[in-house]
C-alpha cells in the first residue's frame, strides 16, 4: 500500500472514478486485441499470403498515406460532432475491417481492407485523447496519459503472449483466428467506452459563439508551437515506432534468421518494462521539461538501435536475449515520450480545437509510418539491411535535437516546468 501511495499521488488517485475507469478498462481491452497482430503487418502479407515484400511494404506506406489525409477530417468531426460519434463510427469499421483483413486472399482484398483500417483507424487517435482531455483535469493530464499509456501496453502484452502460443507460418488459419478475435474485442471495447457519452458531446460554446465556430484548421496551422512539435516528432517517431513497425519483424526473421514466435516473446519484454517502470517514469519526469524528456528518448532510441545491430554478430541464443535487452531499452524511452507529448499538445489547444489539435498530433504518427517503410524498404532493397538499425538510430537523434528547439517557443507551463498544483491550487 506504501508503494501505491509512492507511485501513485493521492490527488490523482482521487480523480480515478468511474468514469475514468471505464475508459482506463477501454483502452485494456481494445490494446489486448491489437496485441495479438502487434508488428505483424508485413509479415502476414509477405510470409503467409505470400505477397512480395514490396507490395507490403508498399501498402503500409500507402496505408499510412490514407491515415494522414483523414486525420483532418477525424479532427474537425470531433470538433464539431464530439469525440463520441467519431469512435463509434471507428469501432464499427474497424471491427469490420478487420474481419475482411484476415480472410484476405487477393491483393485486391488486402489492398482495400488495409486501406480501411487506415481509414478509420486514424478516428480513434485524436478522439480518444480528446475524450481523455475531458474527463481528468489538466493539472492531471500528463499521469493521465501515462497511465492510460502503461494500461495500452499491459493489454497488449497479454495479447502477445496469447499471439506466440498460436502463431504459426506454417497454418495461415491461426492468423485468421488472431485478427478475427481482435475483431471481436474491438468491438467490446467500443461498448465500454460508449458508457462515457455525456462527455464525448460537441462543445456547447462552440454551437453559440459565432467568432469560435469560425475558427478552424487555419489557427490551428498557424500556432508556430505546433508546427515545430509536429516536425520534430515526425523526425523523432521515423526513428522509433514507425521504423520498428516496418522493419522490425523482417530483420529478425531475415536478417537474424530467428522463428516467427519469437517476436511475441520480445515484445512481451517491451510491454512488461512499460507496466512495471511507467508510474515510477511519471513521477521522475514531474516538473521536468518536457522537451528535454523528449530529447532524451532520442538518445535512448539510439542505444536500442545499437543493441540491434550488434545482434547481427551474435549466436541466436545471444542474439535472442540482446533483442530483449533493446526491447527494454526502448521500453523505457516509449514511458518517457507517452505522457508528455499528448499533455504539451492539449496544453497548448484551445478547447473548441482540441479535437484538430491532437489530430494535428496524430499526424506524427502517419507522416512516420508513410516515411518509415519506404526508407526501411530501400535498406533491405539494397541489400543495405544490417545497416539499417544504425541509420534507423541516427535518424532519432535527428528528432531529440529538433524538440531541443521547440523548447524556447513554450512556456514554463507548457513544457511542463512547473511541478502540477493540488487541485483548486491553479
């Protein structure tokens, strides 16, 4: 009970009600499913479909494309209709797009059900991060996120352990079972949070003020703050998610010619350093400047793509366990970026724009994983494979030193240099 107390502050354990429980038991749930297909995507097409490698990689590309150009749109809807209908509207094409996804036999059938998936899969990254927005404080955000963070990958860890039990290339219908599961707790998770639709409504100033119901898309581009985050993030994430999404599961199945269920058991290391370091992390990074946080997972990012590489010269058993030793690594730098990116983001967003904000944010993700696989692509095209970690790595630090000059654009409040006030306090 001490350790809890420690971990977690009293003013925060406070504000965990029921409504922030069941979108915390949302979040479990829907991260569950995807943990049974996490980093998956190439290797279903190119290993179990049988497609090329560079019609997979290509198709996430493009897939990634479609989730950039839609997430403007997903903004304004959230914007003007309220986070709540934008996540239905998700759940339901997700859940069905995924059930088209695992009996994909054709290009033409991955083509479209991938496409879809991009589609509406960008709904749900700037709507639920509104609807979280809403329900605790800002004095709260930051932990908020974090938590909602360590709950996302503990979900996905029980997903992947139920993954590398039934994984097979060998029996392309264990895929089919797997996506068509995550259809279904898709699904279950939708359900959940659905229970929160008082405070997923459109905002009522917004219907009333003429001047905020003409704002938009162009005071959102013209903050300099987010324009500047958005960049660096891109830049950062090329070297860290998007690169690992792409190429991950190639290299080490490849490159490092290790079994398929491994991935799972690496990735379980991933989740697991999360869950167990993600409420000490928060309490280590209060008060601290968020950009330098940020500029530091870069550095961390680096070290795990060094780890990586030098895998290539190891026996399978070391190699095995040094790729668990990176996943950890890069672990601890997923603990550090996830609560502070999305808390400067809503920090600096005006209410009736939140839902474009945190849209514009999302775009990070996009932008790297439309760029991510067509570098990645070119390494292993080239023949330049057991280069690309190390490159991969550079490119990381590329983006820490780029949100070291977002810093002097923010206040002391927005980067987080401020330790969060008691409730009332502000």
């Amino acid at each position: 009970m001490k350790l809890i107390q420690t971990l977690v502050p009293a003013d925060f354990r406070s504000g965990i009600t029921g409504p922030l429980r069941r979108f915390y038991v949302s979040t479990f749930v829907s991260a569950m499913g995807s943990g049974l297909t996490y980093s998956l995507f190439v290797i279903y097409l190119h290993n179990v479909r049988g497609f090329s490698t560079n019609y997979a990689t290509l198709l996430l590309s493009v897939a990634a494309l479609v989730g950039i150009c839609s997430s403007p749109l997903w903004g304004t809807f959230t914007d003007r209709f309220g986070p709540m209908r934008v996540i239905v509207v998700a759940v339901v094409a997700d859940t069905a797009s995924l059930i088209l996804w695992a009996h994909a036999h054709t290009e033409t059938q991955a083509t479209v059900a991938a496409l879809l998936l991009a589609l509406f899969g960008g709904a749900g990254w700037g709507s639920n991060s509104t609807l979280l927005s809403r329900i605790v404080p800002s004095e709260h955000r930051q932990r908020a996120f974090g938590f909602n963070f360590m709950l996302l990958n503990l979900g996905i860890g029980f997903g992947l352990l139920v993954s590398a039990s039934i994984v097979d290339l060998h029996h392309p219908e264990s895929f089919v079972i797997l996506y068509t599961f995550n259809a279904g707790v898709t699904m279950l998770g939708g359900l959940i949070v659905l229970t929160l639709r008082r405070y997923g409504g459109p905002i009522k100033e917004l219907r009333d003020d003429p001047k905020l119901k003409s704002e938009g898309w162009r005071e959102v581009v013209r903050d300099r703050r987010l324009r500047s985050y958005v960049l660096a993030a891109v830049v950062l994430m090329i070297g860290g998610y998007g690169s690992q999404e792409a190429g991950y599961s190639l290299f080490v199945v490849n490159d490092l010619k290790l079994p398929v269920h491994v991935i799972g058991i690496i990735f379980f290391f991933n989740t697991t350093t999360i869950v167990c370091s993600q409420l000490w992390i928060l309490n280590r990074i209060d008060g601290k400047s968020r950009t330098k946080v940020m500029a530091t997972v870069a550095v961390i990012w680096f070290f795990f793509w060094v780890i990586l590489d030098s895998a290539l010269a190891l026996p399978k058993v070391l190699a095995i366990v040094s790729l668990c030793v990176a996943m950890v690594v890069f672990a601890v730098g997923e603990t550090m970026l996830s609560p502070v990116g999305p808390a400067l983001v809503n920090d600096i967003a005006p209410e009736h724009l939140r839902g474009r904000y945190n849209a514009a944010a999302g775009l990070a993700w996009g932008l790297s994983g439309t760029l991510a696989p067509a570098i990645t692509a070119f390494y292993f095209n080239e023949h330049l494979g057991n280069w690309w970690p190390l490159g991969t790595g550079l490119t990381a630090l590329v983006g820490g030193g780029l949100m070291l000059r977002l810093r002097r654009l923010l206040s002391a409040s927005e980067d987080g240099r401020e330790h969060s006030p008691a409730p009332g306090n502000e």
